[in-house]
C-alpha cells in the first residue's frame, strides 16, 4: 500500500469518489466467488486477504465535454460529463477467470441496467468502509440516493451524486506479482471506465422586475477655453 500525506480529500471530491467505488464494488461482488473481498487500494495498515481477492485503484477523471450551464430563479446550476477510470486489480487462485468475466460483462446492456437499479436505490457508501476489515458487513442495499439537484445555500457550491453508467473496460492483462515469501502470484487488471454526470448547484440572486424612475438634474453648461 502506498503511504499518503494523511490530508484528508475535499468535500466536494467525496461524494462521487464514494459512490463510484460504492457502485463499482457491488457490480464486482456480483461477479466473484461468494466471500471474495474487494476493497480500495492504497490504504496503510491494510493487510493483503488471503486467497481470491480484488482491488479498486481510482486512476483519473478526464471532462468529455464543456460543462453545462443554466439557472433557475435562486440557483446556477453546472453539469459535466467526465470519463472515470478504474483499475480492478484481481490477486490469487482464478484471477484470470475473474478479469475476464468482469471486462466482459461490463460492457454490456446487464450492467448497464444493473448500475441504474444501483444509483436507484442506493446512497453513497463511505470510502472508510472499502477496507478489509469490513468488506464483509457492507451491502449495496442503503437509503435513497439524491438524483435531483439540491437547494444550494449560502457560498459553497452544492454537489448532485453522479450517475454512473459504463462506459468500456480494456482488454485484462497480467502483471508480475511476487510475494512476501519470494512467490509468484497471480495478478491480472483491467480497466474500468465509467460515465459519471456531475452536478454543481450554486446560489445565485436574480430580480424579478425592473422599475425606471425618471429624475430631473440640473445641467450646468461651461464654456470651454479655446
């Protein structure tokens, strides 16, 4: 695992990074043996399960197109469709197998279907929940989650959930992974790209009429030296 800085991420950042990972961990889940962990990578003191087991690594977030725009009466609300990249890292017994049915399946109508029915009825679940230690006691089943945009209020801006919808997965691929014990281990990943749809909602003031008022000044006329 990599060691970090220890600052935690923004708050505008969490949501997304949440359930994106959320959403991506239940549609693996689906697909692996029953009992397999899947958590986040590049956590500290986190130590590698024993056995099958998976790793999400978030890789970037690249704009698809110029943000969207448009206002309410009290709101300024922007949109952007971003591609969101994730590496799905599979270690142990049937990891090839396992990349292999995920890259394929992700790229087809069922998952498609499967992350609306996910963002319909889920909220985002918390990244300190990605770890070993609890990947056994979270479900995919949680309260509504927002898909409107919310009232903003005062300065900062507020955030709208993303949608999540796949997008494509590359070709798995298998890498040199070598134990503690000096061993070689399977490990096979694949690329996970999905589009998200962000929504900004910022206050913003408007008037709702415009009066005129004509007011008479006097007007002082100067002669100009030549």
């Amino acid at each position: 695992m990599v060691q970090t800085s220890g600052n935690a991420a923004g708050c505008l950042s969490q949501p997304v990074t949440a359930t994106c990972l959320a959403a991506l961990r239940a549609f693996v889940q689906l697909l692996l043996p029953q009992g397999t962990q899947v958590i986040r990578a590049q956590q500290n003191h986190v130590a590698a399960p024993l056995g099958l087991f998976a790793l999400l690594t978030p890789l970037n977030r690249q704009p698809l197109a110029t943000a969207k725009q448009y206002c309410t009466a009290n709101t300024h609300i922007v949109t952007v469709a971003e591609n969101y990249s994730i590496q799905l890292s599979l270690f142990g017994p049937g990891a090839a197998e396992a990349a292999h049915c995920i890259a394929t399946l992700f790229k087809t109508d069922w998952a498609c279907q499967f992350f609306n029915n996910w963002v319909a009825q889920n909220t985002p679940v918390p990244e300190s929940g990605l770890t070993s230690q609890h990947a056994s006691t979270l479900t995919p089943q949680a309260a509504t989650l927002q898909t409107t945009p919310l009232q903003a209020t005062g300065g900062q801006p507020t955030l709208t959930p993303a949608h999540i919808s796949p997008l494509y997965a590359t070709a798995p691929q298998k890498t040199p992974f070598i134990t503690g014990e000096n061993q070689f281990e399977d490990h096979w990943f694949t690329e996970l790209h999905c589009q998200l749809n962000t929504s900004f909602t910022l206050p913003q003031t408007t008037a709702p009429a415009a009066y005129l008022t004509l007011a008479s000044l006097p007007l002082t006329l100067q002669d100009t030296p030549a």
